[in-house]
C-alpha cells in the first residue's frame, strides 16, 4: 500500500471504544498538562470519543479546541462528549493528519494520543503537526509500544498475541512499535528542541485485570483487527478464540500485572 495509506487496526468496536472512554488528560496526557493554559488555540488530533479532547478543552477554556478524526462517526460521540460536559469550545473536522486543512501557524498546541502508531506516514504527520503550530508553540505526541509491552504470570498463548498484533499491524501500513521511535521520528520531521519522556499504564488490581483482560479478548475476537487477522492469513478464528482465552485467564489471576509503556514528546515548534 503507499506510504500514507494505513488502515485503522482497530477499528470502533465496542471494545475499542470502552478503552477509549477510559482515557483522560491525567491518565494519557500528564506530560502536556503542565504547557496548558486558559486562551491556548489546541488542536486535537485523532481525538476518538473525545474524553482527553475534552479534559484539554476544559483546561485552556475559555481558548479553544479543534477536535479532528477520520470518521463522522467517531467525530459525532466525541461532540456528545462535549455537550454531556457542558462545553461549548470545542469544534470538530473531518481530517487526514498526513494533509490537514488548516493554514500555517493556527494552534498554540497540536496533540495526538496514540495516532501515529496507525498512520502510514509518521515523519509527514510530524511535519504537518508542526505547520500548522504557531512558531513556539508545542507538538505533542504519545504513543504505546506492543513489544515493550510486559505481564506477569507468563503466558505462551500471550506470547502468541503480541507477536499476532505487531504483525497485522505493520501489515495494515502502522507501527505498532511507536513510542519507541518518536524521537527519531521528530527529529527526521525538523524539530530540534525536543523533550523525550515515557509513562505507563499499569493493570494490576482486581477490577483493572478484568476491565483490561476482557476488552482485549473481546477485541480478540469481535473487532475490526479480529477480521483482518483472519482475512490476512495472519489466524484463524479457531486461533483468535484461544487468545481470547488466554486474555480472559490472565484477568482471573490474583497477582496478574500488565504494564503499558508509552514513549512521549513535546517538541517545540
């Protein structure tokens, strides 16, 4: 496929969506927290259901936030979001990161949370990201890494997973390997003054394993990647349904963990 083709692994899924609703600023955007203002022009980008969208929204208020995706879909629950929060200064576009349609300099902040994993082109989303943030201004970037990804008891089937998705990822056109390589991306994009940090997620309490545990194996087996997983060669469905498994018995472990990394920037623009 070319270069700026990728398809969206996941999907919207239910199962998507519900680990989607679960992030916020505090939890998935610490690093930009403390650059956020009252007044600041932000621009959201792959803002999905609109959970961080809106927690940005509220912090630079009464400045505002453009919030972009690739579907009317997903663009319609992230406005219900807003409204659902009684925020009024948050606007939404239709958007294709390698291209935006936005004149230079328009954003005080450009953010994206785990979009540039998915997307066929980093370096060229880095570069539009940065032309359309005013001189000063901050990119923002965060993404997860699926090979720096660890759990605990140890699992084949689990094993078996992470190798699974980091192939059909790459075969849709992405890197599911992201936050390791955002630095060297940003640098290649032109910027120069760059603050490189990590965080993780971490699954370790009862109620956390089962809420991750069981949006992963449904995902397993319900969602856009089950079906790509299948018709890409990559597994079969019989194959899908014993991850799934593995993903529902890793939850049920009194001392299961599972760590998230994520590779984080903010570059100066």
């Amino acid at each position: 496929m070319p270069k700026e083709t990728a398809v969206y692994t996941h999907g919207h899924h239910e199962s998507v969506l519900r680990s989607h609703r679960w992030r916020t600023a505090a939890n998935s955007a610490a690093y930009l927290i403390g650059e956020l203002r009252p007044g600041l022009r932000v621009l959201d980008v792959g803002c999905g259901p609109g959970t961080i969208t809106a927690d940005l929204a509220a912090l630079v208020a009464p400045g505002r936030v453009t919030a972009v995706d690739t579907t009317q879909e997903i663009l319609g629950q992230a406005a219900a979001t807003a409204s659902e929060r009684g925020l009024d200064n948050i606007e939404f576009a239709l958007a294709d990161v390698h291209a935006l349609e936005f004149p230079d300099d328009s954003f005080d902040v450009v953010h994206a949370h785990q979009v540039l994993q998915h997307v066929g082109d980093p370096v060229q989303a880095l570069r539009e990201m940065r032309r359309v943030c005013r001189p000063g201004g901050i990119v923002a970037a965060r993404d997860s890494d699926y090979a720096a990804m660890a759990w605990f008891p140890e699992s084949p089937v689990m094993d078996a997973w992470q190798e699974l998705y980091g192939r059909v990822a790459r075969a849709n056109g992405g890197e599911p390997d992201a936050g390791r390589r955002l630095l060297s991306w940003a640098r290649e994009a032109g910027f120069t003054d760059i603050t490189p940090t990590a965080a993780s997620w971490c699954f370790a309490t009862p109620e956390s394993r089962e809420w991750w545990s069981s949006l992963w194996a449904d995902r397993t087996v319900g969602s856009v990647y089950a079906k790509l997983a299948v018709d890409g060669g990559h597994a079969t469905p019989q194959e899908l349904s014993a991850i799934a498994e593995a993903w529902h018995a890793w939850g049920e472990q009194g001392d299961g963990w599972f760590m998230v990394p994520h590779g984080e920037l903010l570059c100066r623009a």
